[in-house]
C-alpha cells in the first residue's frame, strides 16, 4: 500500500517546476537534470498576494528559459471550467438548474477571496481562514461551509482534467446549524398577507406567496418561479427545483382548495405587465413582471416584516419573523397534525424521512397506547 508522496508535486502546467509550501515560506523552484534545485521565487505563505506574484514571476522565468507558453490558470478560470462541465452534462447527471445558479452566486464569493491564487497554492488552512473571515464579516458560517464544499468540487474538477494531484478542501471541517425549528402558523401568514395587501400591490405579491408557499408545501424557490402556464382546472402544477444525481425530475399536482383557489385568484387579480405588453408570466413575480431574485425578494421581505411588527404590536398578537422557507414547514406540520396521508407526494420527496425529521415542527405530539 502506497503512502502520500513525501516529496512536493511538480505543477503540472510545466514540466519540471516545483512548489512547496512551508509553514513561513512557500517556495517555487525547478529541478534540473544532474538532481540540483534552484528557487525561482519565494514569498511570505499567509500573503496569498505575494505567493501569487511570486509564482508567476517564477513562471516567467521558467517560460523565459524553455520558451514555454501556458495559459494561466487561477481558481476563476477553474471555477468557469467546472460550470461548462456541469452545463454539457445530460439532464440526470448534472446539478439541478437552481442549484448551478445559487453555485454561481457563491463562486463569487470564492473569487474575491481567493484572488488570483491557483489551485495548487491553495492549503487547508487556506480554507479554514476563508470560514473564519466569513463568519467575523457576516455571520455566514453555514454558507461559507457550503461555499467550501463548492471549493472542493471545483479542486475535484481540477483532478479530473489533470491539472491537479489532490483535493486540499476535502475533509475540511464545516461549520453546520441544527434544523431550524420555527414553526409558522397559519394566523401568523394571513396577517403577513393582510398587512402586505394594505401596503400596496409590492407587498401584497409577497404576502400572497407565502400563503402559497404555506398552503402548496413547495420549496421558495418554486413558488417564486411558479408561472401562469402551471394553472390547471385541476390545481396548480410544480417539477420539483431538486433531485438526486441520476434521478428525472419528480412533477405533481396540488389540488384546489377553497383558500388555494382565493390565494391564486387575488394574485392573479394584481395588474402586471411583462415584456411585449402582454400579462406577466409569473404568478408571483414584481411588478416588472420579472421573477424575484433573492436580493430583491429580500429587501422587501424584511421591509413587510417591519409593517406586520407595527400592526402586530397595536393588535397585541404575538408576532416573529421568518423566512419564505419557513413556510413550506409550516404546511407540512399542519398535514402531519391533521393526520394526512399524501405529505410525502405533496413535498415530492422520495421518502418520509425528510419530513418526519426537518419539516414536520409539531412540538406537542399525540399516540394512542399499545393495548
């Protein structure tokens, strides 16, 4: 059984040139023929401007000296590589279209981090440091653990084009919440939405979609999404957002209620224009007749919060915030309480135990005894 290498790994954009990487000093040097080395360049290992600089200089050096030419390739230039991967693959193998597009989002974040250092520079304490200044700047520790798990698959990437040896973020240890235990009522989303109809048509799509979103069980980003063109005679039609590698896409359909026909029909009602003149595609979209995205989805969100805090207070009704997310769990408990048996089909999950263990937030349970 073979052990790590003990020796640093040639970079394997050029032949023969080396890096190591010191707790003080990360090195870049070439080995020549007769076994004798010679450092190119040098700099201080927690300056990751000055490793960067360092290695290009001994790439041009090396470059000067062979006459080689090699296109520099940085975390971006990866991270780009890995998207059009991603992008060529057929429907089931690759990422779930939401999914790429929220990857796509933090790879920014992964960007201006890392700079212009290239993947084989990058060290797990690299990593670690990323996580902690997350964290200070925003409080994003759970993010930043799902920004370096796309690190990693980026680094992955790079193994499997051949143009790295290992997988330093493999391994890293990230920081994870609990599942949220917010349990959204139904009193709590129809003052949301009564409070957002008052305010004006803006808020009144935002309050209008949380009810959805409570009364369908659909995950956020499926609701926002949600288009005219999925209204059926029968109820409202979704493809789930998420699947398994490997799996079609799971479709369903929730049947009309009382409250869901109302919900739809007041959304339906508020006059928006999209592109040509025609009506807007999107059921809960702005007034641009535009989806939201998650920026400005949020802005507004939080804005509404702070009307429904005012009106909650002169009502003396109890009152929290949450998030759109919120809600899909709020819908699932009502079914688990009320005893229905299609919970699963409506989440279009595969299984119950999602449900059983993150969605259903009932905290006073009740069984029946044995005999």
């Amino acid at each position: 059984m073979t052990g790590k290498r003990k020796l640093p790994s040639p970079l394997l954009s050029r032949n023969r040139l080396y890096v190591r990487v010191g707790k003080r000093i990360t090195s870049f040097w070439i080995k020549n023929p007769d076994n004798t080395t010679v450092v190119l360049a040098s700099a201080m290992t927690g300056d990751k401007k000055a490793v960067s600089d360092a290695r290009k200089k001994a790439e041009a050096t090396y470059d000067e000296a062979t006459g080689a030419t090699v296109t520099a390739r940085d975390l971006k230039w990866l991270g780009t590589e890995y998207f059009k991967w991603q992008e060529s693959l057929p429907p089931q193998q690759r990422k779930a279209t939401s999914t790429l597009v929220e990857n796509k989002r933090e790879a920014e974040n992964l960007y201006l981090f890392f700079g212009s250092m290239m993947p084989e520079v990058i060290a797990p304490h690299h990593c670690y440091g990323y996580i902690d200044a997350r964290t200070k700047a925003d409080s994003a520790a759970v993010k930043s653990g799902k920004e370096i798990s796309l690190l990693s698959a980026f680094l992955e990437y790079g193994r499997r084009i051949g143009v790295l040896r290992e997988n330093v973020a493999k391994g890293i240890e990230k920081p994870r919440n609990g599942p949220s235990e917010v349990h959204v009522e139904w009193e709590q989303v129809e003052l949301l939405c009564e409070v957002g109809k008052k305010a004006g048509s803006r808020f009144a799509i935002l309050g209008l979609c949380a009810q959805f979103t409570w009364l369908t069980l659909k995950r956020p980003h499926e609701t926002r999404n949600f288009t005219r063109d999925n209204i059926l005679p029968e109820g409202c039609y979704f493809t789930a957002s998420k699947r398994k590698r490997g799996t079609a896409n799971k479709s369903g359909t929730i049947e009309w209620s009382p409250l869901l026909r109302a919900t739809v029909d007041e959304a339906l009602a508020i006059k928006r224009w999209g592109r040509n003149s025609l009506p807007a595609r999107y059921l809960f979209g702005n007034l641009a007749g535009e989806p939201y995205t998650k920026g400005g989805w949020k802005g507004g969100w939080s804005q509404l919060h702070d009307l429904v805090e005012v009106e909650a207070k002169r009502l003396g009704k109890p009152w929290y915030r949450f998030s759109l997310q919120d809600c899909r769990p709020g819908g699932v408990t009502e079914k688990e309480a009320r005893g229905d048996l299609d919970t699963v089909d409506a989440t279009l999950h595969s299984d119950s135990r999602m449900v059983k263990t993150v969605y259903n937030r009932l905290r006073h349970r009740k069984a029946k005894p044995a005999l």
